[in-house]
C-alpha cells in the first residue's frame, strides 16, 4: 500500500460554523482544535497544516460545569515581579466572552511552530452575527 502525503496546493480548506450556545466550554473547544488540526481528515499528518476553518458564534452563552464559573481563574502576567492579575470566569465573560474560548482552543493546539498558522483560522463572535457568509460555512452538531 503506498502513503500519500499531500502537499500546500493540493489541499481544500472548508469552513465550519459552531453555535455556542448553551454548549459546554469543553465540548466546543475540543470539537473547535480536532477541526482546526485537520484530524478529521483520512489524509491527517501532524507535520503539516492541513485543518479547515472554524467559526464560532454565541461565545457570551457558553456553559461551564459545576462551579468552574466563579472557581476557574483566569491568570495573566507581565513577567514583572508581583504582577500576576487574575480573573474569575464570570468576570471574563462579562469583559470579553470570545477570550474564554480561544484560550480553551489554544490550550488544545499542539505547541509548535504551527500552533499561530492554525489559530488564525479561529474567528469566535460573542453573538450570532459573523462577517464570513462568503466562506459557506458548514454547521457542526455538538
């Protein structure tokens, strides 16, 4: 049996559209990484980039789990001594509802020289308006 690798020009980029709303934070991110690596496809190497675009939308009615919403923290650092900042889960929805889950996606991307190529194919929206009508976007089910 003979392998096939496909090269940067042979390859089909399609689109797929999530709705977040009242989905998992999980769920999404991890449906989101396995469509943006390109591992749903029967050619998949992980050396190349070979993963379609995703766009998701709702991003501010997204659910977490138990208490993760005032538990989960959310830490940034400005690699100054003593200026760790941290916020709570609902404190970042109310702030900014697309950061939640491209963070969780990002988390899931392998971290590699590929990992950027890839996450520029991630467009989330916080409502259900999204510019990218021309890509044809297919709907995804959770």
């Amino acid at each position: 049996m003979k392998t096939i690798l496909l090269k940067q020009s042979d390859l089909k980029r399609n689109w797929h559209l999530i709705d977040a709303d009242g989905k998992v934070v999980g769920d999404v991110a991890t449906k989101s990484a396995v469509l943006l690596r390109g591992k749903h496809k029967v050619t998949f190497s992980p050396h190349l980039d070979q993963g379609d675009g995703v766009i998701i939308i709702n991003a501010e009615k997204v659910v977490f789990t138990g208490n993760k919403l005032d538990q989960k923290k959310y830490f940034r650092y400005s690699r100054y001594p003593g200026h760790v900042k941290s916020r709570t889960a609902r404190e970042l929805i109310k702030e900014n509802p697309t950061r939640i889950l491209e963070d969780a996606v990002a988390g899931m991307i392998p971290k590699n020289h590929l990992k950027k190529e890839i996450l520029k194919r991630l467009k989330v929206y916080a409502g259900p308006d999204h510019p990218h009508l021309a890509q044809a976007p297919l709907p995804v089910t959770l």
